[in-house]
C-alpha cells in the first residue's frame, strides 16, 4: 500500500495558497484539535481554495527542525458546500510540527497546497450505496462527504460505521447527527471498543452505563446488522483510520464479507 505522504509527493499539483486561520478548537478529553482556515487566499482575495469532498492538502508550517520535515498532508474536513472556511483536525503530538500548529495564533496565514486525493464520493450516473468504515481520527474525510451529500441532496445511500476508545473521542458527532436529521439516506453507527481502558473493566463498563450505541470492533456481525445482503453485494466500502485498523478492515471485507478489490477504497492515517 502506498503512504498519504507518498501519494502527496507523486502526485502534487504546484498551485499553492496562503490561508488565514480564523478559529482553533480543542475537543475536550481528547488530544484532538480542529483548526478552521479562510478558504480566500491571503495574497490573492478572489483565489478560493477549490476541492473534492474527500480529498487531502498539505501544510507547510517551515519546522524544518522536526525530523519529519516542515510539512504534513491533511484531509479537509468541511465540506466544498461550507464556502467560508476550510477544516482540518489532528491529534496534538510531542513533536515540533504538532506544537507550532497548535500554539498558531488567529489572524496566521497558513501555507497550504491545491487539494488532491481519489478518496471522493462516486461521480456521474453511480448509483450504488456507498459504506464508511472509519477509525479515530481516520473519520475526517467521511465529515466532508456526509455534509456535502447532505447539504446537496445526493440520493445516494450512505451507511457509516465509526469506531473510537471512547465516546468522548467521536468527533464531529453534532456534526453527525444534525445531518442524519436532514438526510433519511444515512444512516450512521457509533461503536466504543473501549481501546485503552482498565483491561480489568468490562467492555460495557468501559463505554459508559449512559451509552446506547454498539459496544467492540467493527466485524461481520455489526455490519450484517445494518446491511441487507442486496446492499452488501452493491455497495461500494470506503475505510480510513490507522494501518492497523486497516489491516483488519481488509480482512474483514475481503475475507469475512467477500467483497471484490474494485468495491473498496482505502485512506491511510499514517499517525502524525
């Protein structure tokens, strides 16, 4: 499998902008952090950054003293229907990169690159139902393409299974469900695995006694649990998370499920 950051570096338009950070948001027990960026570029008023829901850019922040390098590739996860700012979210890590990010202050121009990415919805005269599959932070592309099937009206019929350690790691989730309120094609399902806790806990001690959603990793059960067999045999999966769980989503799908190579496509969260 080819890398986010490999992909970014074959396949990179050169157009490049400047965009003003308008607004950071911490979310609360969580180390994620979502930062809004005007889409208007700085130097050039009528020049918007353009893109797929879905698709990915890259910032260049210039910490040339991380052993990374100054320049991480992110998923935008507004929506194109959202015409004021652009979103993007991340873990905060212990690295000079992620400690500049998030100590930036509002009224910054961010450098940032033309977005690029495949992992869009189906375009033209698909019709077929679209699965998300998503991990932790892996949901962000899956905000992106929800709000702007939502705010367009797509008839397409979108299934979402998203999986965190804990409810207070589901991010987006007002987001969420504000559009399952407007769009009787989504479906969506919360499950908390519970990741991390007191190995001594049972699972449903570890979701919470309030918790309603489904409880343990996403597997064949839980997804037969909300999909026809006709919507299996049809549906086109999307997975994004971290490779772990994209290793066992491909297993899942292929092995469990047996669903063909060409109806899965896959975003890697490379975890930094």
């Amino acid at each position: 499998m080819i890398s986010r950051q490999s992909k970014l570096i074959m396949s990179i338009r050169p157009s490049k902008f400047q965009l003003r950070l308008l607004e950071i948001t911490s979310h609360p027990d969580t180390d994620m952090v979502s930062f809004k960026l005007s889409r208007k570029d700085v130097q050039q008023e009528n020049h918007n950054l353009d893109y797929k829901a879905g698709q990915y850019a890259a910032m260049d922040l210039g910490t040339k003293e991380d052993p990374e390098g100054p320049v991480r590739s992110f998923t935008i996860a507004s929506s194109p229907t959202e015409v004021e700012f652009i979103l993007v979210s991340t873990r905060i890590r212990d690295t000079p990169f992620k400690k500049k990010l998030a100590n930036l202050e509002i009224g910054t121009p961010v450098k940032i690159t033309a977005p690029v990415g495949s992992f869009v919805l189906p375009e033209g005269d698909d019709s077929r139902s679209v699965v998300f599959l998503s991990g932790g932070i892996g949901v962000t592309p899956f905000r992106s393409m929800v709000k702007y099937a939502t705010d367009n009206h797509l008839p397409v019929r979108i299934v979402m299974l998203d999986s965190n350690r804990n409810e207070e790691n589901i991010l987006y989730r007002m987001d969420f469900d504000q559009c399952v309120r407007e769009n009787s094609n989504l479906k969506i399902i919360y499950t908390i695995t519970g990741e991390g806790q007191d190995k001594s806990s049972s699972s449903v001690s570890a979701a919470g006694s309030n918790w309603k959603g489904e409880i343990g990793f996403i597997n064949k059960e839980m997804i037969t649990k909300y999909m026809t067999s006709n919507e299996l045999e049809d549906s086109i999966f999307y997975v994004c998370g971290p490779p772990g769980m994209l290793k066992a989503m491909q297993k899942l799908l292929q092995d469990d499920l047996q669903i063909p190579d060409e109806r899965i496509k896959i975003e890697e969260f490379t975890g930094y």
